[in-house]
C-alpha cells in the first residue's frame, strides 16, 4: 500500500507514536521523511517543502487540522491521515474502538483482559497507548479475533474525513475536555460521537448502562466511576457472547492501570496514591469522591480552558479532604483563587517541583492519611506529559522507601 510512496510523518507526539509509525513504512517500502517542531528530533522544524515533497502525510493526531502546513497539504490536495483511522478502515478483523473523557485506558484494559480469557492469544490493544504505532497493528493481525483500540478525541477527527467507525463502539461518557483546543463542547462531541456516526448494518453501538448491572461484582477498583467502567465493558463484552463467569473472575483479579488512582506505597502509615491521568476538573473530583481515608491532595498544573465548578463542589462537600498542596499555579490563576477563597485554612502552599509538593504533603501527613496526586489539570507547565509527572510522583515516593 505505501510501497515506493513519499510519505511524510507530520509531528512524532509527546509520546513517540509517529516514530514507530514511520520506522514501520520504512519497514514496508516507503520513502519516509518526518516532521516536527521539536529541533532535536527534526533539525529542519516543518517546512512547506516538506508538503511539496510528500504524495502522502501520516499526521500525528495531536497536530490541529488548522495547522497552517497541513492547510496548505490539504489545498494541493495531499491526503492527510492518522495511521489509527488507517487502521480501522483497513483492519482485517473485528474492531472494538472505546472513547469518552474518562475511563477509556481502564475500560480498554479491561475489555481486553476479559477477551484474552475467552481467546488466549487472539486479540490486539492499541490506540491511545503511549509509546504505540498503530500502523504496526497490521503486522500483528493475523490469527486474531478483535482489535481493542483506546480512541481520543483528537484521533477520532479524522474519521469524519474517512467516514469510518468501529465494528463495535463504546461511549464511556462525555465532560468538558481539550477546551484550549476545539472553540466549544459541540466540536468535543462532534469528534467523540465519530466513534459510531459511520457504523454499517451489523454493527454496534453502546453507551455506559448505570453501574447497577454489576453493583454485586467483585473488583478491588475504587469509586463509582470505576463500577460504571465495568458495567461498560460488560455491557459490550455480553453482545459478544462472553461468559458472565469469566468477566466476573478477570474482574476480581484486575488490579487496574498505572497513573490511575494506582496505590504506590505505604511508608510509616501514608499510603500513596498517583493519579497523574485526572487532567481535567472532572477527574480530580472523581478521585475525591473514591476517597475514604483523610486525605492530602496535590492539585495544579496547566489549564485546558476547563470549568471547575463542579470540582470546588465536590471540595466543599468532601468529609475526607483533609489538606491541599498546590502544585504550580502561574497558569491557573482563576482556579487558585477561587480554592484559596473556598478553602485557604486546608492549602499547605504553592510548590514549584514534584519532590517540593510530596515533601509539603509528607511533612503534614498522619498514620492513617493518604496523599493523593490527582492534579485536575494538563502537565504541560512543569512536566513533560502527565505519565512523566506520574513517574516524577513514584520517585519521590520510593526515594521515601528507601530511606
């Protein structure tokens, strides 16, 4: 399909996805340039020559469709894909795509989890999965059943331009989200709802059912939302003709995803807990309503152009909340002050770095207490990504362990 084909590689990610795509066209014939803003992975930035060069562009899904270079790829009329929709439209076996705000690295994970149960050996996870090609999919099909795929927002866009959708589809939910980038929550939606606009007759489409249909199952994830990820998954997985038993007994023994409310360690009686992933209001006020211990929150980072309304509710009503450390605050004015003003007696401070943050944390936690990084914001402002603030939280902890 791409072989002898000048394909350009437009923007490599934050989590390296382009570069395992274009070390797979290189693999399958094709002539291969990238292009990137970052100098060190691309020392000639992205150019105008580089679009004249290509007869096709494989766009990293981070780049806006508005980008000027690819406005002007699009007016000589070179294609411009992402190597996810190519997959989807292409793929050789069954597709099961899952989006929505929060809850699709879990319920991916568990989806797949419960399949691989039922068919050892036959079934695939990709998407959204840092480090990931999707492209290299295609070299991993044969003899499979499904592809489990973690779709975001962004992704999604450009099945709009394919007209294509999962065989199956799973819509986890939908809250304010990537405001700095889409000009309002009807683009958001608009880029979600793709996962199912261009379904064909045979296949589905599901939507969360209420967390009852599994409210007796027995899992070891905390909070609501974490039943509502089940009930999605299960919801999907019983259309495929999975046994109840074996859903029930993956579920008992999963344990859940790093990053994701993930129980570092426990040192002195302070049990740590890294939930670098909540990178929305949203989530944060999701982490604290699993609480059930006292607990010390580090909050902050980058805004998205989010409300956080619903967030400072859950802060003021939250009986376990116990004290706040604010990590980084010159981007997200608006939201330090209104937390001073609704809570200033519970705020430790302002730290500049992670191991400042967990220190403040540590230096005011009791036996009993948990501290909590579940920042409600982008990482953007001190850390790489969130996964990179994620690792920052974990070393600072077992730097704690071993002392």
């Amino acid at each position: 399909m791409y072989k002898d084909k000048k394909v350009l590689v437009f923007g490599l990610g934050r989590q390296g996805g382009g570069s395992g795509d274009a070390k797979w066209l290189k693999q399958h014939g094709a002539i291969v340039k990238i292009s990137d803003k970052d100098l060190s992975l691309c020392p000639e930035g992205q150019t105008k020559d580089q679009i004249d060069w290509a007869e096709i562009i494989i766009k990293n899904p981070g780049v806006s469709d508005d980008h000027e270079l690819i406005l002007y790829a699009k007016s000589k009329g070179i294609p411009v894909f992402t190597s996810i929709a190519l997959f989807v439209k292409n793929s050789p076996i069954k597709t099961i795509g899952v989006t929505g705000t929060r809850g699709k690295s879990t319920t991916v994970a568990l989806i797949t989890a419960i399949l691989e149960k039922a068919y050892p050996g036959r079934i695939l996870s990709g998407g959204n999965i840092p480090g990931t090609s999707c492209l290299s999919l295609f070299d991993q099909v044969e003899d499979k059943k499904y592809a489990v795929l973690e779709l975001s927002s962004f992704q999604l866009h450009n099945f709009h331009d394919l007209q294509i959708s999962p065989n199956y589809a799973l819509l986890t939910n939908i809250y304010p989200d990537h405001l700095n980038r889409y000009p309002d929550m009807a683009s958001y939606i608009r880029d979600k709802q793709a996962i199912y606009l261009y379904q064909k007759p045979g296949d589905y489409y599901f939507e969360y059912p209420k967390a009852q249909t599994v409210s007796d199952w027995e899992t070891s994830l905390p909070g609501i939302h974490n039943r509502q990820n089940i009930a999605g998954a299960w919801s999907l997985l019983s259309h495929l003709g999975i046994a109840e038993s074996t859903a029930r007994q993956v579920v008992t023994e999963f344990s859940g995803l790093p990053f994701r409310l993930e129980t570092i360690a426990t040192i002195a009686g302070v049990t740590y807990i890294n939930d670098t992933t909540a990178t929305t209001p949203t989530a944060a006020a999701k982490a604290l309503e699993a609480a059930s211990a006292p607990t010390i929150w580090i909050t902050g980072g980058d805004t998205k152009g989010l409300p956080f309304d619903q967030l400072l509710s859950e802060i003021e009503r939250n009986p376990h909340l116990k004290k706040i450390v604010i990590l980084g605050s010159k981007n997200i004015p608006a939201y330090t002050e209104a937390l001073t003003q609704l809570t200033g007696d519970k705020i430790l401070g302002t730290a500049p770095t992670m191991p400042d943050a967990v220190k403040l944390a540590r230096d005011s936690a009791e036996p009993g207490d948990v501290i909590l990084l579940s920042p409600g914001f982008a990482s953007f402002d001190l850390f790489q990504n969130e996964f990179d603030r994620g690792r920052q939280f974990n070393q600072v902890v077992q730097s704690y362990a071993q002392n």
